[in-house]
C-alpha cells in the first residue's frame, strides 16, 4: 500500500486548459492564465481532492514548452497545498518526459502522470526503462495506459514489471476493461485510478480507489459526492446518481472528450472556450448531443436537489 507521502487518490481533475483570442499566439490563441487559476480553485473549493495539468484534457501536445511549464506552476499556486497536484509529463523519449518531472518537482508538484512513450511502438523493456528513467526525478508516479492514445497496451504483466519501480505507486488505467483490475491487484500491490468517466462505477466496485476524471470539470461537487458515496460502500445511492451522469461522462472516452467537455463547461456558464489544433469544433451533430446530454444532466441534478 501507499503511504500518506505517495498517496495520489481521490477526485483529481485532469482540468481543461482555457484559452484567449491573442493573434500573436500560437493558433492566434493564447493560454488564459488567470482563468485557469480561477478553474483550479473552483475546482478545489468544491471538493476535488486535486488537479491534473497538462493531461490530454490539458492539451498539453499543443504548448509550448514555456506554456507547459507555466500551467504547472499556476496549478500549484492556485491549490496552495489545500490539494494535489499531478502534472502530466508525456513525452515521446523517457528524456524528454524525465525532463518534465524534474521540473514538475522543481516547481511543486505532488506526483506526475506519465503515459508510455508516445508516438511510438514501445517494447516491454523499453517501456520499463521509460519509466525507470522518469522515477529517477524522485516524484511519486502514476503510470497511464492509454493503450488507444499510445498503441502501447500497460496489461497487467507489463504492470506488475513496472511496480517493481519504488516510485512508481498507482495506475491510472482507461483501457476500458474493468476486468483488469482483479489481475492487477493479483500481480502487484499499485493503486488503480479510474482513467475513464463512464467506467467509474464498476471500477469501484471492483475497488479502485482514485478518479483521474474529465467530468468533474463541469461538476465537482456532484462528482465528489459520487465518489464519497462509492468509498463508503453506499452503492445503491451512488447507482443512482451514476445513471444521471453517465450519459455526459461517455464523451470522456471519444476522441472529441475535449471538446465535449469544454462545451459543457459553456453550458453550466463556466469558461470552457475554443481548442487549439488539432482539435476543431464539434460538429453539428456532435454539439447537439453534447448540448442535449449536458442538459439532461444538470436537470435531473436539479430534481435531486430540490
């Protein structure tokens, strides 16, 4: 088990990254720092035990390196210790992503998020030595798999090799087979996070004591008391505020999540905002579903409330 030092579990948002029109900016958009400071603390004011910069939702493949590094530190002033920070430290070489956790640490952070080597086929022993080489920075890791992102499936085995790594203390699994998380937990003694929004609830059950989420972006305390509910074993409470959310949490696990999830963002009137490419607006069709999803949602949380 964890101790308190490399404990990385709980409600963390993997937080939207919000933009402004600046046509000297990379896509002529550029990164709102004060809004996201403000998401940060909105975020931890309603519970969330953390944030998670420059995660997938982060668009972190789309900064640049002053940007990325900027996005950490902010993270961390804005939680000021009330919570957890976990900067994501992908990169395509264990150089390039050990590089980022040494400045992850340099600047605060409480652990990192590290995916596979991206943007390219790792073999078993490479993908080892990616994360031996990334421990070296000394912060506590979560490890990814992303195996639909990186075409580099973390099965168990693969996994139960990598704990041996001391740094290495939890998995944030999204391959969307809860089957997994008996074998892991047979195999070795690591965390297993929910990676994914609409697989929470049986990955729960199951055990899984952490939540890398998307949705909780557009609605942290519901999805904090979601997840209290679900520790506590209250699950037939916990079932029923699930099936008023996962319809909206299914576009945490499609390519457009990002979007999708902005765009919610909009609709509660927060700030969600534009993207930068690669990723473009939703579609017409896209947007409806997100539009109808979304309402539907904070419907049925109103009727609870009432």
């Amino acid at each position: 088990m964890t101790t308190p030092a490399t404990d990385l579990r709980g409600v963390v948002v993997a937080t939207a990254l919000p933009y402004k029109q600046d046509p000297s900016a990379p896509a002529g958009l550029a990164v709102d720092f004060d809004k996201y400071a403000e998401h940060c603390d909105w975020l931890i004011s309603n519970g969330c035990h953390g944030v998670g910069p420059n995660g997938s939702l982060g668009e972190y493949s789309s900064l640049t390196d002053e940007e990325r590094r900027r996005v950490v530190q902010v993270a961390v002033e804005a939680v000021a210790g009330r919570g957890k920070v976990i900067a994501g430290v992908h990169g395509p070489g264990w150089h390039q992503a050990q590089k980022w956790a040494e400045i992850a640490g340099e600047d605060g952070a409480d652990g990192v998020l590290a995916l596979p080597p991206t943007m390219y086929r790792a073999s078993d022993s490479q993908v080892v030595e990616h994360y031996t080489r990334i421990a070296e920075a000394g912060l506590p890791i979560m490890i990814y798999n992303n195996p639909f992102d990186t075409k580099v499936d973390l099965v168990p085995s693969l996994v139960a090799e990598i704990a041996e790594i001391p740094q290495v203390v939890a998995i944030k699994e999204f391959s969307g087979d809860v089957r997994r998380l008996f074998e892991i937990r047979e195999k070795c003694d690591l965390d297993v996070i929910a990676g994914a929004d609409d697989v929470l609830f049986e990955l729960m059950v199951d055990g899984a004591v952490g939540w890398f989420a998307g949705f909780p972006n557009v609605f942290p305390a519901e999805s904090v008391r979601l997840y209290d509910l679900m520790r506590a074993g209250q699950v037939t409470e916990a079932r029923e505020l699930y099936q008023h959310l996962v319809a909206v949490f299914r576009w945490d696990s499609r390519t457009e999540f990002v979007q999708a999830i902005k765009l919610s963002m909009d609709l509660i009137g927060r700030y969600g905002g534009p993207c930068r490419p690669p990723r473009g607006p939703l579609t017409p069709e896209h947007r409806a579903l997100v539009e109808a999803e979304t309402k539907r949602a904070v419907e049925a949380l109103a009727g609870r409330a009432a």
